[in-house]
C-alpha cells in the first residue's frame, strides 16, 4: 500500500502546482493548456528517471575499476537504460539543458525539438506525445515561468517511487483539466470513483482488458492497480484499447507510459465503429465509458455489420450499437468462464423502446448476458448531471468465471438502486465513498472496499450474489453474516420471467421496490398531544399570516388612483 504521508505530500506540491500552473495559464482555456503541462510533466519525469539510472550506472561502472572516456562513453550507451525500462532521453530533450534555455524566445520551439528527439529514440513513443508547442502561441515568459514550477517537483530517487509519485500527479491534473473543461473534460476522464466501482466489480484478475472508447487510459490503470493489489503480476493481463481523439489518445499513451504499463491501443486513432483495431479480439475483460446518446455514430454506413447480432441499432443513437460491440469482443465460455463485462451507459438505455431498442434488449436479457444493473446517483458526470447506470454483462453464469469460486446464476439478474448513495464534493459534483475522490492523491484503490463505503455496499452485495466466498478480512461481528439478501429499496435478485413481466426494462427501481420504513418507536399516548400542538401552532400562524395579508389589501384598496 502507498505511503500516506508520501502522498499527503504529493497531493500538497500538486495543488500548490495546480494552482500556479493555473495562473500562468492566462489567456489559453484549459483544453489547450492540458496539453502544455502534461507534455512538460512527462518529459520531466522520463529526464529524471534517466538520471536517476545514470547515476546508478555511474556508481556500477566505477565499482567495476571503469573510468575516464570509457566511463562517459557506457554512460552514453542508449542500452544500459532500455534494458532496465528506462526510456533514452538524448541531450537536447534532458530537463537540466530545456531549463538552462528556459528564458530564450524560441524556448517553445526547443521543447518541440525535444519531444522529436524523445520519439526518435523511443519508437515505443512515436507520434504519441504533444510536439505543438511553439504553435500554441505561450509567451516566453509564461512558459518559463511552467518550466520553473514543474523543475521542483520530485521525480527523482527510485525510480518506482517515481513513477508512483508521477501517476498520481498526473491523474490528479487530469481530473483537474476535465473539472475546469466541463462538459469537454468528460471525454477523455471518467470520475475516478466510477472506474474504482467498475474494476472492483468485474475483478480482472488475469487476461485481456479492452476499452474501445479509452479516453485518457483511467481503466487501464485501475485494472493494472487491482491486479497488483491482489498479488499479481501486471503481465498478468493484456491491455487492448482504441480512442478515436488525437489528443486523447496520447494523453493515454503519455498515462499509460508513465506507470510502465504496455498496451495496444492501435498504431494510431480511430473510430471504433467504423475502424474497429481489434476485429479478432475476445476480451476476458471489458471496461468502458462510451459516450451517450450519439446521433452521429454513422450508423447508417454499418446497417448489416456482424456485430449487430440481436438487432441493428437506430442511427439516431448509438447506445445499443456500443452494447452490442462490447458483447461481440466478449471471450465465449470455456473451462474457466466467459468474458465479462462492466461499462456505463445513459439511463434510458434501461427502458428505450424507440428504433427497435425494447426488442434489442429483450434479446439480450434472454440471452442470459445481463449479470447485473446498477443505477446511479446524479451528478457524478463532469458530462451531465443526469443520472447513469451501470451495466455488467457476462458470457458465464456458472460462476467458473470467478477466481475464487461462485454459484451459478442462471435465469437470474440482480438489480442495484444507488441513487441514495454518494456525497457531495462541490455543489454540482457527487462523489461515490470507498475511492479516489479525485480530489486527492491517497492510493485508496489498494485492497478491498470496506462494507461502509459507498462503492464496498455495492460491490459487496453483487460479490455475496455471485456466491464468491467471504475475503479473510470479514469479521461477521462487525459487518454481519456473509449472504445474499434481498433489501426493499436497494437491491434484488430476479428471474429472466420476472424480467419479461415488466417489459424487459431494466430500471432498478421497479424491482427493488421501496425501502420497508423504519418502526416509529414513539408511543401513541406521547405522540398525538405533541402533533395536535404542533398544529395548533400551525393553525395560530395560518390565522395571524392571513391578517397580515387582509392589512395589506386594505392597504392597497385605499391607494389613489391617478
């Protein structure tokens, strides 16, 4: 587990630079500016991760009797580094010389040249980091100023350390970035909280992770966190993806980079529907945050493709089209399950009829794809403050697909109403307890969530419902029995039948009904004297408004009219 007080002071320096970075921002909005900083953040994390291994190659090479010209000319040799996954970062792009130049004109252009030369060297990197930087227009002197801030913050020293200590800086950018773009920020960042939710729920303990909607990589990352938080091994899973945004797509790459995390998000951006990467894909895993409600998804061009197998979705929306592409990559069952899947979707996707939708979806659920559906409080969108859910769709409900076991759950779906949970982080902004609240750095995704958190309640209901077995740090004592029950107003367990009866719409709340109300406790005699009071009181102030009113009629009734 991460270091608390590690990252209470990461959190304090990224604030303090957030905020600084913010001011030199001046008249760039905060889509152009995103990439200013993010660029300058990786590229002082690969410069410092360098020189960190150079010199721990120094001290090797000189324990070793090497010095002189051969010494320099080993610790110019490009192979001492890539072989301890340490990206080669040629002189002209090393921090130290770009903030030597800092207060030259041409300072943007520099860092242009950098980023080129970090591409030439790293084909790992071509094409995938910002190298517009002169064409931005940054005075000088702002960027002299970004230079001098990102210069002190601390990438230095182990390299884990480091890229532990750069993952969360830049995750806390981009949440921050998304915030201050608003509607914008939500295409490439999904609230953290909703990734922590998804991965937990879906367990991607090993095999192939896919999102073909990546935005800026946050499911990759978490996936790579759950894996590590269970003893494994990040080889443990093999991460695919495809982002159709330029931009978005080497804000993942640059995210991805930095954690030492490979992944195949295709060789360069495209359309998921209409350039599909990975035709031949069978995904283990699928985590995604498609984009709700599109009309102009060209649905019109891709009438008879083989991945509407349960309907042609409506060219006015592209919901059920993402559905079904997630179901088409969905590994088929085998020995030890089937795919499965967990993603988010507007409300309306539940209970849509139009365009052929209503029969899309019955189609599915009697398919026996839906495990479970999860409805959502509103305002955990930068994108909407309309309400979401959450979709989980599994090839296997035998349970085979589950590390540690389950039951099967054949004919069966189990409806989750979170609309009550979450907490308010600012006044438009929900959060969901038990996770990153994307105003802090606290590696939180480490282990379990907790029963008591908002995401623990959730994931621990549909972990009891699947039948996997209670975790070693239960205690039945303090968190109560570990089963499955039923409970009025939050979540319920129904049968494929049951489902047809209500027209094969998937809204949470018209199957866990409503929560059974607390027992008034106060008895008869004490509390009907203490309600007459009360409405006596009601009553006298009723009486003594209405006369204030009449006073006031009387008033204007004897007002001269001109």
């Amino acid at each position: 587990m991460a270091n608390n007080n590690a990252s209470n002071n990461d959190l304090a320096y990224a604030g303090t630079l957030w905020k600084s970075a913010d001011t030199l921002r001046g008249q760039i909005d905060a889509a152009e500016y995103k990439h200013v900083v993010l660029g300058l953040l990786f590229l002082k994390y690969i410069s410092d991760s360098f020189d960190a291994r150079r010199k721990e190659l120094k001290v090797e090479l000189e324990n070793d009797g090497i010095t002189g010209s051969q010494l320099e000319s080993l610790l110019e040799n490009r192979d001492e580094y890539t072989a301890e996954r340490v990206f080669w970062v040629p002189p002209e792009a090393r921090w130290a010389n770009l903030q030597n130049q800092a207060t030259r004109p041409d300072i943007a252009t520099l860092i242009d040249d950098a980023i080129l030369a970090v591409e030439r060297d790293n084909l790992i990197l071509k094409g995938k980091l910002p190298r517009d930087y002169a064409r931005r227009g940054i005075a000088p002197e702002k960027m002299k100023g970004l230079i001098d801030l990102i210069a002190d913050i601390g990438f230095k020293g182990d390299r884990t350390k480091a890229r532990d200590t750069l993952g969360r800086v830049y995750e806390y950018f981009l949440g921050k970035f998304a915030q201050a773009e608003g509607k914008l920020g939500g295409e490439f960042f999904t609230p953290r909280c909703i990734v922590r939710l998804l991965v937990e729920m879906i367990e991607p303990y090993e095999g192939r992770v896919y999102d073909p909607c990546c935005g800026s990589a946050g499911m990759f990352v978490q996936s790579e966190r759950f894996v590590d938080a269970h003893g494994g091994q990040k080889t443990d899973i093999s991460i695919f993806g495809q982002e159709s945004n330029p931009t978005t797509w080497r804000l993942a790459h640059m995210n991805l980079a930095i954690r030492g995390i490979e992944a195949n998000l295709g060789s360069q951006p495209a359309d998921s529907f209409l350039r599909n990467l990975h035709p031949d894909l069978k995904a283990d895993y699928i985590l995604a945050n498609p984009p709700f409600n599109i009309s102009d998804w060209s649905g019109k061009l891709l009438a008879d493709d083989v991945r509407w197998r349960y309907g042609t979705p409506p060219v006015s929306n592209a919901n059920y089209a993402w559905i079904q592409h997630f179901i088409h990559h969905l590994a088929p069952p085998n020995g030890r399950g089937g795919g499965v899947a967990g993603f988010v979707m507007a409300n309306g996707s539940l209970s849509s009829g139009s365009g052929g939708e209503g029969d899309i979806r019955q189609r599915i659920v009697e398919a026996g794809l839906v495990d479970a559906i999860v409805a959502l409080p509103a305002q955990l969108f930068l994108t909407t403050g309309i309400p979401a859910c959450l979709w989980f769709l599994t090839r296997d409900k035998t349970g085979k697909n589950l590390k540690h076991g389950g039951r099967d759950r054949k004919g069966e779906t189990l409806f989750i109403d979170a609309r009550k949970l979450g907490t308010l982080q600012t006044r438009t902004l929900r959060v969901l307890t038990g996770g990153d609240d994307g105003e802090t750095l606290l590696a939180d995704g480490l282990g379990d969530p907790k029963p008591d958190t908002d995401i623990g309640r959730i994931v621990t209901t549909f972990r009891q419902w699947r039948g996997e077995p209670a975790p070693e740090w239960w205690n039945e004592a303090e968190h109560g029995e570990w089963t499955y029950r039923d409970v009025p107003g939050f979540c319920k367990s129904e049968t494929t039948q049951g489902i047809g009866k209500h027209g094969f719409v998937l809204t949470p709340g018209r199957y866990v009904w409503a929560e059974v109300p607390e027992e008034d406790s106060e008895p008869f005699a004490e509390k009907y004297p203490r309600l007459l009071a009360e409405l006596e009181e009601c009553f006298a102030e009723g009486e003594r408004l209405m006369g204030v009113v009449r006073d006031q009629l009387n008033l204007v009734g004897k007002r001269e009219i001109p």
